[in-house]
C-alpha cells in the first residue's frame, strides 16, 4: 500500500462528475489521499462550461484549478495539491474489461468512469480504489463488480434525528417560575430551571409544569429566557407552539437568518410571506423564489407559453399562500397584496441567475429550499446587502433533486452549520395544519 513521508496510508479516489458539479473546490476535500478524474469526466465537464447555472459555474471553476494544479504537463503520477494533501492525476480511457463487456450492452459515460475504476484495482492491488459518486445507480453498479464505493458526504449533515430542532420542551418546571414569565419583564434567568443545559442562542423552550405552561426564546446569546406571546401578522396568526415561536423569529429585527423546515401544510411558506407582508416598510421589496425542479422527468423546456407561461407551475404554491394571505384581510390589506404585486415590491421569480447581485432591504423568501445544494445555498445568502433578511423553507424528507437527500441537501447543511449563531433561527414545525385530511396524508402515506 502507498504510503506518505509520514508512513500514513493513503486512498485513491476515482470522481465521477456529478460530485465535481456539487463542489468545485472538492480537490482539496479529500486530505491526504490522491485523486484520478477519469478522461469521460473532463468531456462531460466540457458540455456544462457554458451557461448562468450553479453546475456551469462548478465546471469552469474545477476545469480552471485542475488547468492551473496541472502546469504545462501532468506526469503519470499527478500533480500535487499542495502541502498535507495528494495528489490529482487524469487517466485515460482502456478498453473495456470483459466483466463489463458482457454485462452492459451499450456504451456509457458512467461505464467508462466504473472501468477507470476497475482498470485502476487492477495494477495498482495494493491501494484501495474508491469510487466517490452521488448516483446511487452508479454506485450499486460498481458494487456489483466489487469496486468500493462512498456518497460525497463532505458537506452532509452527520444524521437527521440529531439535526437541531429549534426548540426543546422541559417538564417539572417549579411553578414559580412558570408565574415569574408571566410578570413584570416576563423574562427569567434559564439557570433558574432545574437541569437545564445552557441554551442555544434564539433556541425555544415549552416549559411545562402540570396544567401550567410557557413558552420561551433564548433572545441572541441572552442569560435570560423571554417569554413568548402568540403575535399576528397582516392576519395571520400561529395556530401551535411552533409556529408561535417561527413567527416571532420571523418578525425580530436582529435575525436575519431564519430556516424553517417541516411537512407539507406546516405553514412554512405562509407565515414568512405573512412576516414580510407586516414589515414590509422596512423593506425596499419582499422576494419570494423557489428552485424550478421538476417532478418528473418533463423540464421547463416542454411546457407551453413564454417563459412566464412555463415557470406558472413552479410559482403556483406561492401564489397559493398569496390567496390565503388575501382571504384572511378584507379590504385595505388584500388590495395592498394585489398593489404590491402590481408594483413588483412583492414579486415572485424563479431562483436563476441570482449570482453577481446585491439584494439591498430585501426581505427574501426562499421556498422549496431543501432542492438546493450547499454551494446555492451559500451563492444566496452572500448575496445579502445591508438591511437584508433571508427565509429558507422546505421539507428536508422531500427532495425532488436527483443528487441530494436528507442528510446533503443545502437546507440540512445550513441548519447543520448556523447552530449557535445570534444572528440565526431555526423552527421545524411538526403538524400540519392545512386540513385534519391533508393531516391525515402526512402522517400514514
């Protein structure tokens, strides 16, 4: 087995290009083991180097640091990474194995990328070769021939049942101190509750004691728990605990990030949008995107119309909430909605070309962000100006990207990553409240 100076095994790891199209900077990921990009992925790289997408830009971005590692010549041993890390090398492509001959009728970028891998097992024996690919077709593929082969898991989150939550509910509360947040400044020292472990800041906190009850914000990196009242805004009010403590969140001038995640009719969407709507003075435009991901295989290019006509399917579910905002105001308030509409300080876009602008007091809702990568996600928020506040929404068990599940979608990894931030808030919301059916539907099927 190859070895380093410092006598430590090293890997090689074969990339196939779906994992360079999540992470451009994934060279320098993978510590001190060497890489080999397969020729077939360079020529796939080269069909996505034009075009405004986020994989477009992952594709002249890798081909550019590949070209500049590389110099006027790659030796057949690669070119360093630099201090601490491997080595990167291009192989080229060889014949077909007999394995694979047999076992595939057609020609496939992804075969010849799972040859490169077996031609690799082949002469060198005494490394193990790891074939890194986000397509789970692909990897039961290479399991098959008995290639070993890993998720690119740099940017997952370590599991979904210790993803933080938000909130935490504590029982056996002295009842004392459920009647001090109800008196005075309503707040109480957190080191006052019996077991409790220090807070996280702008975490939540149900506190429960018999028949009585509170519920309680962490404010920033505060000693003292807030009590929190059920606010309304432009009509909408919180219909549970959890959405008491997203709309606070939401409406809190010193957060400007907030991620809210849950099922279907949790009421996401519509109480960011309800936010946005109650401070819209404070903003030069309310925002509201969501990633145009198709649920089948049938893409925007298919739909009939102009381009308003073929994105009306994507934007559906926000106008959605639109009319639900409406139906809650009487006069005034839902003809402002259609006035902001109108004036586009209330506009909702597709989330394309968001990359080279600045969003100045822009109050900015992102739906459906759980089809996001974590290099979008962070493209978003560092387009943020002063006075910006930023919403992510999404359910993270409901991805309709091919690439990413539970644990590396960008919503997962945000959350994963933003914990104990003062300028962040996160809140799953757990019940749906759109219908006791659309309930129903959530919890059985």
């Amino acid at each position: 087995m190859t070895t380093r100076g410092d006598g430590s095994h090293t890997k090689l790891f074969v990339l196939d290009t779906n994992v360079i199209l999540h992470d451009s900077a994934c060279l320098r990921r993978f510590e001190e083991h060497d890489l080999v990009i397969p020729i077939t992925v360079i020529e796939e790289l080269d069909q996505f180097k034009r075009g405004n997408g986020e994989i477009h830009f992952h594709a002249r971005e890798f081909l550019r640091s590949l070209d500049e590692l590389t110099g006027d010549l790659l030796s057949p041993e690669g070119a360093s990474l630099g201090e601490g890390l491997g080595h990167v090398r291009v192989v080229l492509n060889v014949a077909s194995s007999p394995q694979l001959k047999e076992a595939f009728l057609s020609d496939a970028p992804d075969h010849r990328i799972l040859n490169s891998a077996l031609h690799l097992h082949e002469i060198e024996p005494e490394r193990p070769v790891i074939l890194v690919t986000k397509d789970t077709n692909l990897r039961m593929k290479a399991k098959a021939f008995g290639v070993p082969t890993q998720d690119y898991s740099n940017d997952k989150a370590e599991s979904l049942d210790k993803l933080y939550t938000g909130k935490r509910t504590v029982c056996d509360i002295p009842s004392e101190v459920i009647d001090d947040f109800y008196q005075g400044d309503c707040q109480v020292a957190w080191n006052r509750i019996p077991g409790m472990l220090e807070p996280v800041p702008n975490e939540n906190f149900v506190l429960k004691n018999g028949s009585k009850s509170a519920l309680a914000v962490c404010r920033g990196a505060s000693p003292v728990l807030t009590r929190v009242t059920k606010p309304s805004a432009f009509g909408i009010a919180p219909r549970n605990a959890e959405q008491a403590f997203a709309l606070t969140a939401l409406l809190d001038d010193d957060i400007k990030l907030v991620t809210l995640t849950g099922k279907a009719g949790s009421g996401k969407t519509l109480l960011a949008l309800a936010a946005g709507l109650e401070l819209r003075q404070q903003f030069r435009q309310i925002l509201l995107a969501r990633p145009t991901v198709p649920l089948s295989n049938r893409d925007l290019g298919f739909l009939p119309g102009d381009l308003s006509a073929k994105l009306d399917p994507y934007m559906q579910p926000l106008f959605d909430n639109l009319a639900v905002i409406k139906q809650e105001n009487e006069g005034k308030n839902a003809q402002k909605v259609q006035e902001f509409l109108d004036q586009e300080k209330l506009k909702i876009t597709p989330l394309s070309y968001i990359r080279g602008r600045s969003l100045q007091r822009v109050f900015f809702i992102v739906d459906e962000a759980q089809n996001l990568t974590p290099h979008e996600i962070k493209t978003i928020i560092t387009r943020a100006g002063e006075g910006t506040r930023i919403i992510f929404t999404g359910d993270v068990r409901q991805i309709d990207h091919p690439y990413l599940d539970t644990l590396s979608n960008g919503l997962t990894y945000l959350i994963d990553r933003m914990v104990g931030q003062p300028m962040f808030a996160h809140i799953a919301l757990e019940r749906s409240e759109r219908s006791a059916l659309a309930e129903l539907a959530s919890d059985l099927l």
